[in-house]
C-alpha cells in the first residue's frame, strides 16, 4: 500500500473513531440526562450491582479469544468456529448459575428485584462473545470502521428502545435492557457488516492453539471486572445502595469517554505496533510516537472534565447527585493517567507480553482497596480518591516495566507521557480559577465559556512549551479535515 493510500486509510479509521465516540458520548449523556430525572438513586444501585456481576461473567465467553485471536500470525478457520462453541457453553453455564444465585444476592442485597434482573442481563453474554470473536476479525482485516459503524448503530438501536422502557414506566427495566439491547445489536450489526457468518463447531484442539496469549488477556480482563464488581460491593457495604448510584452516576459521565478513547487507540495502535515488533528499534519508535500524540489528544479532555464537573454533573443529572461531583473529578484525573499509560500495555501486548497488564492491574486493585477502607471517614470522596490510586499504580506500572520486555526504556516511556500530564494540568489550573472569575450565568453558557478557555489555554500551553508536538497535531488535525473541507468548498 503506498504511503498516501495508508495515509487516507488512518484518516478514515481515526475520523469514524471519532464520529463513534462523539455519537455514542451523546446517546449515553441524552440517556443518563433522561434516566437520572425519571429514577432514583436507588435504582442506579441495583442496577450496578446486576451489570458489574454481568460484565465480570461477560469476560469469560468473549476476552479469552478477541486479543489472542486478533494477534495470532497465522489464523484457521476453525480457530473462530471454536473460539464461539467454547464461549457459548460458557455462555449456558453463567445463564443456569444467574438463575441459582439470583434469589441469593436478592437477600444479600435487600433488592428482591435482583433475583429475576440478573438472568435477564445475564443473557446478553451470548451476543458479547460473538461479538467479541467477530471484532477480532474485524481487526485483523483492519475493518475498523465497521467496527466504529456497529458500535454506533448499536447504541442508537439500544439506547431507543430502553428510553421507550423508561416512558413506559419499567425505569429498572431499561436501565438493564440498555446494555442487552445495546450488545445484541452490536453484535447482529457487526457480523452483517463483516460477512461470513461465524458458527459454532466443538473442537478442543484448535482452541488450545491460542495458548498462553489467551490465558493472561483473559486473566487481566477477568481482575479488571472482578476488581469493579468488588469495589461496587465494598461501597455497597460502607456506605449503601444509594451512594453507590451516585457513583454510577458519576462513571456515566466519564466511563462513555474513557471506553470509547481506550477502545479506539488501543485497537489502532496494536493494529501497527503488532506489526513493527519483528524490528525492536522500529518497534521502540513506534510505540514512543503513539504514546506521546495520544497523551497530548487525550489527557487535556480528561483534566479538562475534571475541571468542569462542578458544573457539568448537575447540568446532566440534575439536582439531587451532589455526592457524585468530588467522585467524578478524581474518575477524570484518574482516567487522565490511566488512558495514555494504557498504550504501553498495548505495545506490551503486541509484543507478546501481555502479562504485564495483569500484574498492575492486581497492583491497582490492592490500592483501591487500601484507600477505599482507609479513608472511608473522608466521606464519598474516598470513593473516587480509591480508583485515582488503582490508576496511578497502573500507570507506574506501565513506565516501570523493565525495557528488556519491551526495548523501549523507562525514561523514554516516562517523556512520552510527562509533558501532556504537565502541560494538561496548567490549563485544569486555568479553567479552575477562570471558573470563579466567570460573571454569573445560566449553567450552560457558563459551561461553555469554560470549555472555550480551556481549548485556547490547552492550545497556547503547546504552541509556547511543546512547539514540535503542536505542529505535529496542527498537520494531522489538517490532514483529517482536509476532505470534508474539500466537500464543503464544492
């Protein structure tokens, strides 16, 4: 492929990524803004309680394939034929056991409801394997805008029909059927989009041939959800069902972000790095340009939501969610340090060392427990101070892993990141003070004064301290625009 055609092709990827995230940030944010006036905090309680147990049991039919399926060099046909039979078994036995504890985590809890929502969630395991396995051939043939496509019609299908739940008056109904409905779609809509259809054929053999790779991507997925679903029961537990829907709440407002950033650059990134790990000097350089770019992209959006959560939180949810303002500013910052130390584990990962994800993420497990329970008497802020230290731990991690397993050193990790991290801090700072010295207006127009000047004062911070890297971002920003410009000049 010449270089221009490539060039065209990122373009296209990054531009559907885009337009994916800023959609499916609006759905979600519309949803939530709906959800949060017509339910309690309560039900946003019980219904994280249901979805975490439903996305930690999501780990086992689908992460065990989609990132040794995606790397493996050499790909058969009965790789993925196998790969679906072993995820819809695992599939059957979550759906039978959901049935079983249901009634127990309904005492457990005090919410009866839970004994006949959790089987109903549970059922869309069967659509995220499949989706999973298809996504992992969407990959492979770097059919990434398909990927973009199904995501966003999936949503847009999910998130109609479970406001129609919502006016209908089953409010807990449609908060669960928001992420069945949302799967199932996704999933029927990729495997239209990508053609062949994947069925199922039981065979062992070929399933073991996706070895070591398979077993520590599924491990780190599996703590990351077994760490989610034991947070949401230490809140549970200290401090009730309700404050545990105020972080809900708060997760709502910057999970749709952080998953759709995360997702994008992590898919595109291992696209190239998975084949540029055959030269470790390419491989080095590679690794170190991706990095530093999408901190300087992502890291201001997340300091710069931090910043703004005073006001933004309440202009989504309305009042009643105060407690949930503290724990969103530190899930931002957190997500400031965690998303752009997150493509290190990405070129770990491409580099066939995928290991390292796991042992941080059972790091920053232990951090957010020890925080969690340790300074539970700060009151709910200790809730978001807990996934800030998970996340911190992460990113060390990330920059302290010995270059013998990656050929990129610490201090060479370490400047890809700190700049951005620096620099992306001076402008919070900007937009915090700017915050009080704003004449007093409605919330949205305040709201926008300050996303204004965090953009001018972002901008101007690299211009002034990080020349190259602006001029880098001003050429890839023309680059992107230049065929829409083009269409509108027409």
């Amino acid at each position: 492929m010449t270089a221009p055609r490539a060039a065209s092709r990122l373009v296209s990827w990054i531009g559907w990524a885009g337009l994916e995230a800023i959609g499916r940030l609006a759905l979600l944010t519309g949803s939530t803004i709906i959800f949060s006036r017509l339910l309690a905090p309560r039900d946003f309680g019980v219904t994280a309680l249901v979805l975490t147990i439903v996305a930690t049991a999501a780990i086992f039919v689908g992460s065990p394939f989609e990132e040794a399926l995606t790397q493996r060099r050499y790909l058969r046909g009965a790789h993925v034929r196998a790969a679906l039979s072993v995820s819809w078994l695992i599939g059957a036995v979550l759906v039978a056991l959901s049935i079983l504890a249901g009634s127990t985590l309904s005492r457990l809890y005090g919410a009866e409801e839970i004994a006949v929502l959790l089987p109903v969630a549970m059922a869309s395991v069967f659509f995220s394997g499949h989706s999973d396995i298809v996504t992992a051939l969407a990959r492979r043939r770097r059919r990434f805008n398909d990927v973009a496509i199904a995501t966003l019609a999936g949503h847009a299908v999910g998130v109609a029909a479970s406001l129609a739940l919502a006016f209908a008056g089953y409010g807990l109904w449609a908060l669960i059927g928001q992420r069945l409905l949302v799967v199932t779609a996704r999933a029927i809509i990729l495997q239209w989009r990508i053609g062949g259809l994947v069925t199922p054929s039981l065979s062992l053999a070929p399933a073991r041939d996706l070895g070591r790779f398979s077993r520590y991507s599924f491990l780190a997925r599996l703590t990351e959800n077994v760490a989610y679903l034991a947070f949401n029961n230490l809140v549970q537990a200290f401090y009730g069902v309700a404050a545990l829907g105020q972080v809900n709440m708060a997760m709502r407002l910057i999970e749709p972000i952080r998953g759709a950033i995360t997702a994008t650059s992590h898919n595109l990134a291992f696209s190239f790095l998975a084949r540029a790990n055959r030269d470790p000097a390419r491989f080095a350089t590679l690794a170190q340009t991706i990095a530093s770019q999408s901190a300087f992209v992502s890291t201001p959006i997340f300091v710069g939501m931090a910043a703004v959560a005073p006001t933004l939180l309440p202009l989504v949810a309305g009042p009643g969610w105060e407690d949930a303002i503290p724990i969103a500013v530190c899930l931002s910052l957190a997500s400031a340090l965690a998303v752009p130390s997150g493509l290190i584990y990405t070129a770990l990962s491409a580099n066939g060392r995928p290991e390292f994800s796991l042992y941080s993420l059972v790091g920053g497990f232990v951090a957010i427990v020890l925080v969690l329970v340790g300074c539970s008497a700060l009151g709910p802020i200790s809730l978001g101070l807990s996934r800030l230290a998970g996340d911190a731990v992460r990113a060390g991690v990330a920059i302290g892993v010995s270059p013998v397993h990656l050929g990129w050193t610490r201090r060479g990790r370490l400047q890809a990141l700190w700049p951005a991290w620096a620099l992306a801090a001076l402008m919070g700072a900007m937009v915090f003070l700017a915050d009080g010295a704003l004449p007093a207006r409605g919330p949205a127009p305040h709201l926008a004064f300050m996303i204004v000047i965090g953009v001018i004062a972002y901008a101007t911070l690299v211009s002034l301290f990080a020349k190259t890297m602006f001029q880098t971002l001003k050429a890839h920003l023309a680059q992107a625009s230049a065929p829409f410009m083009r269409k509108f000049a027409r």
